[in-house]
C-alpha cells in the first residue's frame, strides 16, 4: 500500500501541530540549561525565543515499579 505524497498520516500532523514555528522558519533548535532543580530555560539559535523545560518525570523505569522515593 503506497500513500500519495501530499497527504499527510494524522501522526504527521498531530506532531506539526505540537512543534511550534521558530520565528525564522523551520522548528526552534533549542539550547537547554543544564538541569538544576524542576525546570531548565532553553533558548532558540535561531531565534532567541526561550522556553522553560521540565528536568525529569516523577516516574522512571530505571528503578522498577516503584519510585525513587518509595
């Protein structure tokens, strides 16, 4: 089954919808702080737009089914 170049798969459009447009075209190339607490600021190349970064999720499957705090 082949699919016709100009149409786009709803996957393919969901993710354009989520990935917002650098002011200079293109997606944002984002330059994060290192992590140091919650959140970490990121700052465009491009464009110089920042934007605050989430530094870890409260659950990892690194440590199982329980979290580090358990």
């Amino acid at each position: 089954m082949s699919r016709t170049p100009s149409k786009k798969t709803q996957d393919e459009e969901t993710i354009e919808k989520k990935t917002p447009e650098c002011k200079k075209g293109g997606p944002c190339h984002w330059v994060i702080e290192p992590p140091n607490g919650k959140l970490s600021t990121g700052k465009c190349k491009k464009c110089g737009k920042e934007k605050e970064f989430e530094n870890s999720f409260e659950y990892s499957s690194w440590y199982g089914t329980k979290s580090p705090e358990e």
